[in-house]
C-alpha cells in the first residue's frame, strides 16, 4: 500500500463542492487505475473526537462532509480493547468526569450508558516499601498520606491552583508573568518550591500521570494553563480536579467503553467517513482545498485538520505552510504512554478493601486503576506507563514488560496478581498513527512564542483536535469542544 | 509537480546493489510512465556538506552511491548570494574557525582559499540608546564593555565554561550533573547567575546570535554540550570561541562564498548527485533499503539521511521508526533565523574606524557582521535577525524587513546606511527544505531521555547532518565530521 498508487486526475471539477442540502459528498471514480475522487463543502482529516464532531455538526447545518481516516478503525486516542469473556476496557482515553459536559452530553445524545469509576475501599500508596492505605475525602484531598512529603505537596498544589487563576485560557501568552512561567520547566518551579524527596517524589508522580512528561519536559505555563483549563465557563480549573478520581476527571466510564462515542458518532455519519486513507498533501486553491489520501482525493471549500500538531507537520501543505505554524508543529511534541491491563476471574483485590487505585515508587507500574467492567466480571487492573519509563521501555518485548507489570501489581496486592488469565498493552509512542498520547506537551517558550498560530486558521485549513482546546485540553471534553469549535468557525465562512 | 507522478516498479533487480568498484550507479528507464530506478551501494538523502561529505568518501572508497536531495541545489544550509558587481556573499553558514579542522582542510582539498572575515577598528555596542566602541583584546574578551553588566556577564561565560568541562561529549546525558543541567532552562540558569539587566542583555544576545533561540528555548545541559563542543580533540570547547570574531568561530570566510564547498564536492561527484528530488518514503527490506524520491527510486544496501531529526521526521518509513526515535524528531526543533544583507558602493562604516561588529538592543538587526567580499568592494553590511524577533518578523513583506534593518544600521553608523545600492534578505524559518536554522535546538528532557536516538542507527538507515556531531555541533566543521562519521560506519557494514 502507498500513497503512489493512484494518479491525480490533472481535472477538478469546478469550485462549488457539494451544494447546500447535499448531505453526503459526491464521489466519482474514472477507471481502476484513477483514484477515487470526492467533493465536499468540507473535509475533515482524522476521525478521533474532534474530526467526527466537526463533521457531525457540519453534516447537521446540512453540509457535505467527507472525514478522511489513516487507521483502520475510527477514535484515534479514544480506542476500546476486547477483553476475555466479551466484555470491553479501553486502551486509550476511558475516564469523564466533572464540568466535562460536552463529552458528557455527547455520550448522552449518543444514547450511551455511564457508569462510577470503581473508587471504593482505600488506594493504596506504596513509597520505600512502604504500602499506606488511603481515601481522597481527607484534608489533604488527593494527596497521598506521605509522612515527610504531603504537606509540602499540598502547598504547591494549592500554590498552583491559586496561580494557575491568572491564566488567560484563550491566549496564555498573554497571561500575567507569562514571560517569567514560561521561562522555566516545571522542574525549576518543583525544585523552588519543594523540599523534601517525598515531596518532590508526589510532584512527579502528578506531573507524570497528568502529562505522561516529565517534569522538566514542560514548562510552567504550559502547566497552569493546563490547570486552569481543567473546568468550564463556571468552574475555575484546578490540579485537584485533575488527579482525583470522583468528584474529578476519573469519576465516570461509558458503558461498552469509550470507543463507542466515536463508533456511532461515525455510524452516522455513514459514508462520509473514510477510514485507511492516510492523507499525504493539502493543496490550497483560490477557491478551493483539494486534499489528497491513499484512498481518495477530496476537494472541498475548508479543510478541518484535526489530528495533533506533532502529526500534522508530517502531511506536505502546498502553498507552503507560513513558517510561525510549521516551527510550532515542530515544538509540540507527544507525550509518551502505554497503557497494560491485567485481566483476573475477578476483582479480587476489592475483598480485600482495596480500590485498585495505587500511587507508588515502584515501576514500571506506578499508577494503576480498577478497569473492571461494569459488570463486575472479570476483574481488570489497569496502569499506566509513563513519561521516562515509557520511553525506556518502549521496545522492550511484551513478555518483558508483562512480567515487569505483574511484579508490581504482587507487590500491592499478593500473588495472586502474578496469575492473570489475560494481559493486554497499548503502546501509544508506537502506534504510527499516533505516536505518543495523551496530548502535546509544550516546553518552554512555545506557547509564548507560538501560541497564536495553535487555532488560527492558514487560508482555508481550520485546525481541531485536543491540542487547540481552551476547557479541557488534552481531554475528550476538549477535543469535542475543539470539533465544535472549528465547525462553527468553517459554517462562518463557507460559501 | 508531485510526488504522484511516477508510479513504483514492482520489481526490484536483486539485492545486490552496486557491485564493489562500480563508481557511479547504475540508472534505468522504463518507459515514459515509469520513475527513473537507481541502484547503489549507498543512497544518502539530503546535498548539504553532511551528505556530499559521506558521499565523497564512498565515492572514494570505490563504492557506488547515490544524493537525493529536494531542493534544486546543493549546498543545504550553506548558500552563496549573488550581490551586485558579479561578487558574492552567503546567505547561509560562511564562516570558518580556529580548531574546525575538518571543513578548513575540506576546503583546501577542493582548491579553495581563505580571507579574513573584516576585524579592524571598533566594534559597536549600543544599549539604551548609548553607543559604546569595543574590541575583544581586553581583560573582558568577547563581552562588551556595559557599565553595569560586563562583570557578571564575563563572570556567567566564565562559569559557562567551567561547567562545560565536564561535559561528555559523546554521551552528554550521562555527564556529571546531567538531569539537573537538563532539567532546566538556559534562561532559569541565567535569572539565578546574572542580576543586572544589562547583564541578563547580554546573556540574551550571546544566546539568541549563537543558537538563533532564547534562552528559555534550550536546555542548560544542551548549552553546556554545544560550547563544549566547540573545540575539537586538543582543545576544549569554550563559549569564548563561539562569540568571538578572531580568534574564534567567526575568524575565517571562503573566496568566492562558502557555498563553493559543496558546489565542488557534488561536481566531484558528477551525476551521483540528483537536485530537485525530495525524498518521500523509506522502506527497509531484509536484504535492502529503498528510497523513494520524486524524481527517482534508489536502491542500496544502506541509507544516510542527512537532514535535520525534525524534518527526517516528516518522511514515511516502512517499517516505521522505532518510538524512541520518532519522538526524538518531535523534540528537535530548529532555531529561528534570518539572514539580511544590505550592499553599498563601499563599506563607508571602515573609514569611520568601524569594524561593522555591532551588538545592540535595538531591533531587529540586534547583531552584524561586515560582509564585504575580500576585494574590499562593494561593502556589504549583514546581520542576523535571531529567535523571537525572526519569528515575530517571518511574515512582513520585503519592504517593511528593509526599513526595520536599514533604520538600525542608520542608528549605528549614521543616515548613509539608508541608501544600499542592494538589499538581500534570506528568511530560513520560511525555506520549506529547511524550515529554521541553524541548527535544531534541544528544549530541556530531550538529551536526557532521547540523546541515545541522535546517532543510533535503525536498520539499514544511518544519521548523519550537524545534529549528530560530538565537535562544532551546528557549525560546518560538525556537519563534515558527521558526514565522514557516517560514511565510516557504514563502510564497516557494507557486504
């Protein structure tokens, strides 16, 4: 397969793509050796959350739309992984939680199902070898009971909060002390304001776990934009929001995983999804976008890209993209992830009163979750891999990694953990569609120098996905925000 | 045209691909239709010094090899322009320096001959709309004489250097103090050394002219690597040599223009060399490598690429890079740079008693060199338009980039600067085969988690370019040793 088995047709078909009322794009196909060829008011490149809710609302105002897909399956981050017994975890991003409303009431429209995140009995933090039970509904909220480091921990997280109240969601650059956060990692501001290992220790290990960076990966700004657009119109965001499971981002699951939303946000869409078709060249007119992929070439007035910047600087633009949005695409790098889950006959860790929720200095698995379907059968316990560990692990066989993860998972909860009847992994660093998860990680500098180039429009491309969202970047919630976003931006100006 | 207008052979002839002493490689046409098909030895992607270099030595070494490189010339980031009165100056890389020994003798080799880049009379500084006369044969070296921030600057390039001692060159993220260094921002370095505003100035400047970045762009650890770096096996690297005209980094130009090296080098390698061929997908077979460009298809038993991570990163590769490596060309971006030039009858700044050195805080022509070819006519005065100003700049029209500079030269060497008989201007951010200069500039984290990927080879693809050198990273004398670097390891490889 290659992008250079179909010829151009050197003839496009007029300006006018797809007129108002059409609701599915025309296709036409001239001989088995041409490409297929397509018009559309508009296109949309990438089928994750943000490009099938730009062409839902785009479908919905009664324009044609043709969403073009490289990976074989819809959702890009969002992707359900099949466990024993027909049931269904998720490989990528599975948790929605408070002031998250658009993903909220787009599962509902959907006519999904949520359900609690299992958070019963106590998490566990495990430090020096040292296992600490502990709840979230404590004084210090989310942090772990440390005995040398939570209360520094606390501090800074309130400190966080209090100055991530300052940013500017819409234009961080322009933020009070913009100049002084963005100079510096959130290394620096960790090491000033934080004294003691343990402390350091829980900062990393929220950083790690929010980012998949580390923490001198990013910069302060980043950050506290980042906290900041942890909320919605009425809630100011906060770091507790984001590293708590229930009242927080983790609170809710969707019944039959999260994939779903994709899966029938593209059903109806129909044929105007296109999946396996890798986009290669965009190619701006006067009058129109032809945009050209491995299946098809679609040519519409507007061109919604919404797959992360790091990806779309790899598609070649023709004019040139202007030279501020190709160094942007050139800094904003993914972070980097994997998700493993062990599946057991049950949830035997829940006997024994714990939530399955574990914060611990040993890895690879430091962070875990409960992943166990609604049902309660089997039992599923999920980490995540993150940040330095992901990268150094990336290549590792899988029955490294496996028994490297089953190791720790003894560790919290006994032998028992040694025996799944099923594992199951999701490197996103090596997924060639994606290529690190969950979400662009800015360092220093970007977003004050960059910044106004991650939403504006180049011509007739539009950008989208989780990376240009101003509530819940990096989020499902933000990548939906996003893909409304940029359809309300397109309907604006189409013709 | 486009990268659609050939289609792919299925057959390929055999693995062997070259047979040893097969100087030149072997071409076939296949019809009309057909790409153009090549076989060698060795395909190197890119014509810039690293790529003739590695060429050259295969070459030498009586193997067959093939350059494919997207531009229509060769030369990379090395560029001679034509100015008035048939003479030349660069508009990329032009000078040469003391311990750069690889690209000195690469030039003598191809019959090339030296002059002095200008170095007599005062250099200019100006801050705060004061105009102070300067030379760096003081007890303050390179640093200009500011009232209140040459001490603590000359104090920051002294510790700057210390600290680069213990640098590893080959290995920098295993150095002595490696993840505090890399945790951190150059600019968080210089807020906790250098005090006054003046100082910090100047700091600024030593940064933005050397990495064409600020200081919170790049790492402290990747600050410390690349003045260690600026030394060769006897001598260390010092931040001295980088800032200094004579002796230093800048103390050399080529008659004719730099770009005589590669121009030479690819005569010299006649019709292995293939311009205006962008290289598009690399596929890697058991027993082969095959490179897909727009004008031709080579086959080798390896490949150099010899292009910046961050645009490497933008080829297809089947099979796809490992994650380490992807990630790596996410994380390097390149600084931000323009080049402009004005052109006067005479260099009237030289009667004066100027050298046509300034460093000054107005903007945007913050930095300049005199230009002048070595026949002493016409005068060609130069700067370097560096980070934040080229990338607020990258957009404005011709005219406006004219008489921003020209206002400047006015202000340091008075209203005869106003009326060039010629203005050049070369934007690097904006050249698409190149997208910044001059060189890709590493944010904090990248040499710690990443360094390993820089040079590691994947498969039959091996990486060469300044980006890879241990000595003059970002300078030519780096991108020659990369290239004879490569071309040695893969000689050890070669069936």
């Amino acid at each position: 397969m290659s992008e250079h088995r179909f010829t151009r047709r050197a003839a496009i078909g007029g300006a006018a793509a797809g007129a108002a009322g059409a609701a599915l794009p025309r296709a036409s196909t001239a001989g088995a050796a041409a490409p297929r060829q397509m018009e559309a008011d508009v296109v949309v490149v990438g089928a994750g959350l943000a490009g099938l809710m730009a062409a839902r609302r785009l479908a919905h105002a009664k324009k044609s739309v043709v969403v073009l897909e490289a990976d074989n399956r819809v959702g890009g981050r969002v992707l359900n992984l099949p466990i024993v017994g027909g049931k269904i975890t998720e490989g990528g991003a599975e948790f929605i939680g408070e002031t998250q409303t658009h993903i909220a009431a787009l599962a509902k429209t959907l006519g999904l199902k949520t359900f609690k995140t299992y958070n019963e009995g106590n998490n566990l933090y495990y430090r020096n070898g040292t296992a600490l039970p502990y709840n979230t509904t404590g004084p210090l909220g989310p942090v772990p009971p440390d005995p040398t480091g939570s209360a520094e921990a606390f501090k800074a997280l309130q400190q966080l909060n209090q100055m991530s109240r300052d940013i500017n969601l819409n234009e961080p650059w322009n933020s009070a002390n913009a100049a002084e956060y963005d100079g510096q990692t959130f290394e620096t501001w960790k090491n000033n304001n934080v004294f003691t290992p343990s402390g350091k220790f829980l900062l990393d290990v929220a950083c790690t776990s929010v980012f998949s960076a580390e923490p001198r990966d990013v910069s302060l700004l980043f950050v506290l934009f980042y906290i900041a657009a942890a909320g919605d119109e009425t809630h100011p965001g906060t770091l507790d929001r984001l590293v708590t499971t229930s009242p927080g981002a983790q609170s809710d699951r969707i019944v039959g995983g999260t994939q779903l939303i994709p899966i029938r946000m593209a059903k109806g869409l129909g044929k105007r999804v296109v999946t396996g078709s890798p986009v290669r060249k965009i190619t701006q007119k006067k009058d129109r976008v032809i945009v050209e992929s491995d299946k098809l070439t679609a040519v519409g007035q507007r061109v919604i890209v919404a797959i992360p910047p790091a990806l779309a600087g790899r598609l070649q633009y023709s004019p040139a993209l202007p030279a501020l949005r190709d160094q942007l695409t050139q800094r904003m790098p993914m972070g980097s992830v994997m998700k493993v889950i062990a599946v057991y006959d049950e949830p035997f860790w829940r006997k024994d009163g714990w939530s399955g929720q574990v914060v611990s200095d040993k890895g690879p698995a430091q962070v875990t979750f409960d992943n166990t379907p609604p049902e309660g059968k089997p039992g599923a316990l999920m980490a995540f891999i993150e940040a330095s560990t992901s990268r150094r692990l990336n290549a590792v066989s899988k029955g490294t990694l496996r028994s490297m993860v089953l190791d720790n998972f003894a560790t919290y909860y006994g032998d028992k953990a040694r025996s799944p009847i099923a594992f199951y992994e999701k490197r996103w660093d090596n997924d060639i569609w994606h290529r690190g998860c969950p979400v662009a990680v800015l360092p220093p500098g970007v977003l004050l120098d960059y910044g106004p180039a991650i939403r504006r429009p180049v011509g007739r491309i539009h950008w989208a996905g989780t990376e240009t969202a101003t509530f819940w970047n990096g989020y499902m919630d933000g990548a939906v925000r996003s893909g409304e976003r940029a359809a309300a931006d397109v309907l604006a100006v189409l013709a």
